[in-house]
C-alpha cells in the first residue's frame, strides 16, 4: 500500500515511514554503486573536442536527484509548489507526461551528455531541479535534503571535471543553516554557487523575519554566484489556466524579487553579489524605465536607495532565454554584453532547444561578443579556466 501523506512529518507507525535523515542517507548509499558503474562506463566519446573555437557554457540547467525525489514522496511536497497549486487538471497532465518522458534527461548523466554534445555545449553549470529547493521542510530536514542534492551533484562534477561545474542548494527558511551550507558546498565540495528560488514560503528575501542579509554577505565575501531561479507565482489565482503560471507567473517572480532585492536595499549594501536571472531577467530586464520614473516621482519609491533603481540593475546578468533574436538583441544593447550569458533550461520543455544558433542569428553581434555570451561571461563568474 502506498501512503500519500500530507504532512510535513508523518508518525503514523503503520506507514512504516522511517526517518527523512535515515531515508536520505539510504538514498547516498543505495545509489554508489550504480553511480560507480555509471563513472566506469563513461568514455573519452562524450567529451566534445572544440577545435580551437571558444568555450561554450550553459549557465542556466538543472538535474533532479531521483533518488531524493522517492524519498520524499510520501510527504507529497508538490502541495507546497505554486506550480503544481497554481494549475489546472491539464496542465497537471502535461506535467506529469513530462517527467516521465524526461527522466532520463534529468537524471542520467549519460543522456545529458549526449545531448549537450548535440547542442554544442562544452561544460554545463549544473543547478538542483528548482522544486529540490525544499524551503517548505523544517529547517533541519530543508538541510538534510539539501546536503544530499548538494553532495550529488559534487559527485557528478567529480566524475566529469571537463563537462561540468555544480551549483547547490541550501536551506534559507533558516539563515544560519544557510550559511553554514553555503560554506560547505564552495570550501568542502567545491561548487561554484547556489540556486535559491525568489522567495521563502511567500516570503520575499528581503522580509526581516528571515534574516538572510548574513547569507548575501557571505556570498559576497566567497565571490560566488547566486541563480535565481522562480518556481512559479505565489499568488497565482489568476494564472491556473493555459500553464499561466509558468508562462507568465515565472519571469512575474523573478520581477517581484529583483524588485526587492533593489529597492529594499540589498544590492546598494552588497554591490559585488553576482546574480544570475533566468527567462532573460523577467520582465523587469525589458520595463526598466517604469522603476526609474517611479523613483523619481514618488518619494514612496527612494525609502532606502539614492540612485536609479536600474543602476543596481546593471549588476545583475542575464540569460539568453527569450526565443527571439530581436528581443535578445535589445537584452544586450541595454545590459552589454558582458552581463548576457547563455542559458538553455535543460531538459524542460519551456527551454531554448537551439542556443547556440539562437546567439549567432543575432543581427550586429560579432565574433568577440558572440563568444563572451556563450562561453566567455560564464567562465568569468564561475572561476572556470578556458
């Protein structure tokens, strides 16, 4: 029998669940050995040979930890992910069928490097699945879960060194766990960064209650990245429909928290953060100028910042997902080119399945910009040696 239970933490005895600590750590051990095999039976064929041309990476992909996923069924966390709440029975459905039809891509190594080799991309810059981010456990299983994605992903990395460099996850429904998370990935398992969803539980990263300006402090001083990456709207009521909470609610989030993130302050007190956005920066990459009206107007709108809000904006990057040349086009003339890096969403199916061909359909672009985009920008913030 198969219990679905809808609590955080489960005691009924006849449900036979054990611990999330003990089952997590069983997920570590019951998958070294096909890990072991999977390393073995890898060979010199998927590793793509340039040919003297520049370094393509793919800053914006992720992995999904099967074996943490099972684990955690029986506590049903799609009942915190707005866009599983947020979604109407068909889009369920499609959903459903997707990750089923791309598991593989997700999880196995093997395939990813197949298509990586397809796509002409060298290294990926491999994130957690978004919905890995378990903001919604406590704060000791949200470590727990996150020390395991964290430590499988070092392991991928460690076993393909030239084909990718890792980002983790770390649990900032509690600030100090956070840190101590943070430290551990960058010092002990040698990630290049974390990806954080834009908001804790609802909360805007910003909120006091969650006290994380030690977590940007410390990423500041470690000099890694940030990839922030939306999981659907929080208040999607009106976006249950025709997937809206992903077409629309996805760069909505990113909007709302890089809003955040500028006018409540956090880029004025941490200006070296390296921020990566996702689907192109939102909306707010492309309506900028609202802010700075509003800045100016409106004594509401400069409580705590004294310059433009898109002056902070200009520290930010990103990614080429916008599936028109023209509006990618205009993403670089505004920010420059050496804060556009190349992104996919691999292997989801709102993805850019053509990125390297979506960069040279570019009109007046040339060679040099070109190749900071697809490989040159990304390699600069991740620390990877070209």
């Amino acid at each position: 029998m198969m219990f679905t239970c809808g609590t955080q933490a489960c005691t009924d005895p006849r449900h036979g669940h054990r611990s999330l600590p003990e089952l997590l750590r069983g997920a570590v051990k019951s998958a070294g050995a096909p890990r072991a095999a999977a390393r073995a039976s890898a060979s010199a064929k998927v590793v793509r040979k340039r040919e003297g041309r520049s370094l393509r990476i793919d800053i914006h992909c992720h992995y999904l930890n099967p074996e943490v996923q099972a684990k955690l069924a029986p506590l049903d966390p799609g009942q915190y992910d707005p866009s599983r709440i947020y979604s109407n029975a068909l889009s369920r459905e499609v959903n459903q069928k997707q990750m089923k039809d791309r598991a593989p891509m997700l999880s196995s190594i093997e395939v990813r490097l197949q298509d990586m080799d397809r796509m002409g991309i060298d290294i990926q810059a491999v994130s957690p699945a978004p919905n890995q981010c378990a903001y919604w456990a406590e704060p000791d299983l949200g470590l727990e879960i996150s020390r395991t994605v964290n430590e499988r992903i070092a392991e991928i990395v460690a076993a393909w060194p030239d084909r990718f460099v890792g980002l983790g996850t770390v649990p900032l429904q509690n600030a100090d766990m956070a840190v101590a998370e943070l430290e551990r990935c960058v010092k002990k398992l040698g990630l290049r960064g974390v990806e954080i969803n834009p908001n804790v539980n609802g909360l805007d990263l910003t909120d006091p209650k969650l006290k994380l300006d030690k977590f940007f402090a410390r990423v500041q001083e470690l000099g890694v990245v940030i990839f922030m990456h939306p999981l659907g709207f929080t208040q999607g009521q009106r976006f249950i429909d025709h997937y809206f909470n992903n077409v629309i609610g996805n760069p909505l989030e990113t909007t709302v928290a890089v809003s955040h993130l500028i006018f409540d302050g956090v880029m004025e007190r941490y200006p070296k953060l390296k921020i990566v956005l996702p689907h192109a920066g939102g909306y707010l990459a492309h309506y900028w100028a609202r802010m700075d009206h509003a800045h100016r107007a409106r004594p509401d709108c400069h409580t705590v910042i004294g310059k433009a809000p898109s002056s902070y904006l200009k520290k930010f990057y990103f990614d080429t997902i916008t599936f028109d040349r023209d509006m990618l086009r205009n993403l670089i003339d505004k920010w420059g080119d050496d804060h556009v890096v190349m992104g996919t969403d691999y292997p989801y199916d709102m993805g850019e399945v053509d990125p390297v061909g979506l960069i040279e359909s570019v009109a007046r672009l040339g060679r040099a910009e070109k190749e900071r985009i697809m490989g040159g920008n990304a390699a600069r913030l991740l620390g990877i040696k070209r």
